[in-house]
C-alpha cells in the first residue's frame, strides 16, 4: 500500500532543504507568468525525492531556485548542506577537457592542491565505474558515460567545499536520464540507486516520469502546472512488486487528473 | 537442449555496465591514412591542376592570342621566378613585407581581442559598435589607403593603419562569434560548479570559444596580408624599402608582364604557406581534440 501524506512531512528532525512559500515568476507587469505559487518543501538529509510533473510545472525552475541559479520572487529557500551538486539533462562536460579533467574542473575552480585533486579524481571516477576512461575526451565516450561522468563531476563540486567540516551534501537533478536509451537508463537508476547508499547524499531528482520517480525516489512528490504547487506527496521508500506497480497505477492517474484541469481552461 | 531459466548466474551491475560501456562507446572511425595514401589524396590533385594550368597557358602563349607584353611565356615567368630566388632579391621582397605583415597582425591581435570581448559581452557596446564592426568587414582596405596616405604620408604608418583597419574588424568579430556560439549550458554549469565571474572567463569562455577565435585569427590573417599588398601597391616610395607591392608594382610601371606573375606568385605563395604552416595545424589539433572536423 502506499501511504499519502497529507501537506507537508511534519515529523521531519532536521532538514536539507526546506522551501518555505516560494513564489517566482518570469518578467514584469501584466506579461509575467507565474512559474511556481507558493511551494513548501522539506528534504532530509539523505533523503531521495522525486519531484514529478506534466510540462511547464516549474520543476526546473524549482530545481533552479534551489540550485542558486535563480532568485524566488517571493518566499524562503533554506539549505544546510554544502553547495548542491547539479546534474542537467544534457552531460555538458567541456568539451576541450578529458573526463579526468572535467571532473577535476570543480576542484580546481575550489583551489584544492593537485595531489588531492588527482586522488579525489580516481577515487569518483572509480565510484562511477569509469577509472579506464579518465583520458578519454567527450566525444569518446556514450551518452550514458558522459552523464556518468557528469555524475562524477557534480559530486566533486558539492563533497569538497567546507575545509574539514563535514556537511551533508546534496545532490539535484534535472531529467538526467531522460536523453538515454532505455537500456542506459535502467542501468543508470541501479548506479544512481548504489551511489546514493553509498554516499548518503539527499537527492531532488526531477522527472516526468512515474515509473522512474517510484522505483528511484522514497517519496514523490506531484506538482501542479502554470503554476506549479505541490499537490499531494506519496512515500514510496521500499515498495516492490505489485505494490510499486500500484504505486504508479495511483500516482499515474492523479497526474492525469491534474493535467486534465488544463483542457478546460 | 532446452535453456533453463535461471541457469546461468545473473551477471553483475559492474559487468552489464562494462559490456554496455564496450557497445556503446563511439568506434574510432578514421583510422590513420597512410602517408602514401594522404599523398594521392590531398598533394596530387592541386598539383595536377597547376599542370593544366600551365599546360592551357603555353598553348595559349604558343597560338600567339596576346602580344608578348600582355602574355609571356611561362618559361619567361619561371625563368624570372628562377633569378629573384638564386639572386636572392625574392627573400628581400618576401621579407619587407612578410615582417611588416605580421608585426601589424600581431598588433591587430591586441587590439582585436578585448575589443571582441568587449562587444560580446557588454550589450551598449554591442549595439553600438558592434553593425559598424561587421559593417567594416565588407568594406575593401583599399578604400582606406588615399586616407592613410593623406593622414600619414607615405610612411610605414599608412601601412599599418590600412591593415589594421582591414583585420581588426575580422578578429574581433571572430571571437564575437566563438562566444555567441557558447552553448549557454557551460556558464551555467560553471556557476554551479562554483566558478566567478573571472574564473568562467578563464576556464569556460575562452577555451569555449577558441575554435571560433581561431577562425577568425586566421581570416585576419588573410585580410592583413590583403591589405599591406594594396597599400604597397599603391603607396610606393624609395623610403619603405621595396616589398612583394612595390615590385607588382615595378612590373606595371616597366610594362613587364613576367614581373608582374611573379610578384602574383609570390604573394599567393606566402598567403598560402602561412595559411598552410601555422594556421591549418593549430585549427586541426584544436577541432580534433574536440571531435569536431573530419579532417
């Protein structure tokens, strides 16, 4: 069975995240579009969600916000990692620059020594199962390598950041998988599911996709479209079988009913 | 015999992700030409063409069309080309202005190059400067060269000035297009990988935008070498020393048309060889690094 949550995750002891009211919308006057209207979210440390809509709900921007790559108009975002390691649909690794070297871009720009650079380099590499292909150029590589290795190179940017101190991290990504064979995919989630164990590392990962929200994420959360809210919130964590496959039957159709409210408008 | 389900062990995620890895990963398709090979490809060909050249001029030359002064031999011409070589006036000539060409260039770089960066990322100068930068580019140098002379004499000055003012305008707009062909992902992930505003100049806009750089480098080039030779041309005077212009322009004056295919063979020898030289290999390893090109 699953378990619906009604407004937000109460009972929360502390949080990576939380978004309090956040409002934004897209230019000024009568023309602005209001892109998310009020959102309140909680993330736990080491928490994985997935965030879940039809197009146009704001889920990038949402993912933006949190990302620092974008101010709300209105409200309140919180974190108490260190900074988010982002992922986007495309790898966007430098094209000029070896996989070894991309992964090692953020270190760099973070002034870290070469020694410890290079060894944190082979070390990520390895935990993305790429440590023979560190010399390889983008173009070398298949998509799903790339986004490993983009993988790779977001959590270089987020484990490092406080000298010593160590914070939980936190991990955001924008349809990541979205661009891949379905092959690549299902390999993808399993890694994505064994690095996330392996790193305790609390994860957004956004997604139009159900299936993948409820066998990725221990909760899923459903937004509205133009503009986006938070509708209802599912706890998924552990489900298999035919209760996962009733999971996405439930999530599905909710989702449904929401995009339906468009037509008539 | 019938295969039993669950048989075979399952293999690993590590394993199916290996074997994925292997299928997927791009094959490397040009497998290194042989020397031979790249030579009947790409040296024969102009080189076949030259000789057809020649071969349509001696007959042309040989059915006497023209008079000798319009049409020389080209006997004549290599004979000519021959002696400015072993007399060694041709280094003399290729050097006054081959030094004068990349003195100028190398000063159309340093202004060339912030002024690009200006234009491409501050919007007030893009929309101000930025159509007559492009605007310049169609404009033929030889247009600035009574200007140049009125301005600063026949000195070497005019020369410099009617060089820069035909390659400025190419590099810079070069560079401009390098930065606006950026793909806007890259800033963005330098952002979230924790770049400032100096360090994503430094790590991602330049490197970002070499290749359009280099293209532009590279028609500036061109545009300098064009420019000197019309303001050589041109602006002729005992006191410049006597370049690849001045003696073309020797050829006129004297009605001797050998002269003057000579003086046309070096000047395209020299615009060719640079081109050949420093910038197709510099573009080459850029590109490939980058796995664009297919050359």
């Amino acid at each position: 069975m699953t378990a619906t949550l009604e407004g937000s995750t109460a009972e929360t002891t502390g949080h990576a995240v939380r978004l309090s009211g956040v409002h934004k919308s897209f230019g000024t006057g009568r023309d602005a579009v209001a892109a998310l209207a009020g959102v309140d979210l909680d993330v736990s440390p080491g928490e994985f969600v997935c965030l879940l809509g039809a197009s146009g709900c704001g889920k990038t921007t949402l993912l933006n916000l949190i990302a620092n790559l974008d101010q709300p108009s209105a409200g309140e975002i919180e974190l108490t990692t260190s900074r988010p390691a982002v992922m986007f649909q495309e790898a966007a690794l430098m094209p000029w620059l070896t996989a070894a070297a991309n992964v090692e871009l953020p270190l760099k720009l973070a002034g870290v020594a070469r020694g410890e650079r290079k060894a944190r380099t082979g070390e990520l590499l390895e935990l993305v199962r790429l440590s023979g292909a560190g010399h390889k150029r983008p173009h070398e590589l298949s998509g799903g390598m790339r986004q490993r290795v983009a993988l790779a190179r977001a959590l270089a940017s987020a484990t490092h950041s406080e000298n010593g101190e160590q914070r939980p991290a936190l991990l955001l990504m924008d349809e990541p998988f979205s661009a891949l064979d379905a092959i690549t995919r299902d390999v993808l989630q399993d890694e994505l599911v064994r690095i996330w164990e392996a790193t305790g590392t609390a994860v957004v990962f956004v997604t139009h996709d159900v299936r993948e929200a409820v066998r990725l994420g221990q909760r899923v959360v459903l937004l509205s479209s133009r503009p986006g809210k938070v509708v209802q919130q599912w706890r998924v964590d552990g489900l298999a079988g035919q209760d996962e496959i009733n999971a996405v039957d439930v999530i599905n159709r909710r989702l449904r009913e929401v995009i339906s409210n468009h037509a008539a408008a | 015999m019938p295969q039993r389900e669950g048989a075979t062990a399952e293999p690993d995620a590590a394993t199916v992700e290996a074997g994925l890895d292997a299928l997927d990963t791009p094959v490397a398709a040009a497998q290194r030409v042989s020397g031979r090979r790249r030579f009947t490809r790409t040296v024969l060909p102009p080189v076949g063409f030259l000789v057809l050249v020649v071969a349509v001029w001696q007959a042309l030359w040989a059915a006497a069309f023209w008079p000798e002064y319009q049409l020389p031999a080209p006997l004549t011409v290599g004979t000519e080309l021959w002696n400015l070589f072993t007399g060694g006036d041709a280094f003399g000539f290729v050097w006054t202005s081959v030094h004068r060409a990349v003195l100028g260039f190398a000063i159309a770089i340093l202004i060339a190059t912030p002024l690009g960066l200006l234009v491409a990322k501050v919007r007030l100068v893009r929309a101000g400067i930025g159509p007559f930068l492009s605007g310049l580019q169609s404009l033929p140098s030889v247009a600035w060269v009574p200007a140049a002379v009125l301005w600063f004499g026949v000195e070497p000055a005019a020369m410099y000035v009617v060089l820069l003012l035909g390659s400025v305008p190419s590099i810079a707009n070069g560079l401009v297009a390098g930065i606006d062909q950026i793909p806007p992902i890259l800033p963005r992930v330098g952002k979230v990988l924790g770049a400032g505003r100096l360090a994503t100049a430094r790590h991602i806009l330049l490197p970002a935008a070499l290749p359009g750089y280099l293209a532009g480098l590279k028609q500036g080039w061109a545009f300098s070498w064009r420019s000197l030779m019309a303001a050589e041309i041109i602006a002729t005077s005992p006191l410049l020393g006597k370049g690849l212009g001045a003696y073309l322009d020797d050829g006129r004056f004297l009605n001797d048309m050998s002269t003057v295919i000579s003086a046309i063979v070096l000047i395209l020898l020299v615009g060719v060889g640079i081109e050949l030289v420093v910038f197709r290999p510099l573009e080459r390893a850029v590109l490939r690094a980058r796995g664009l090109g297919s050359l």
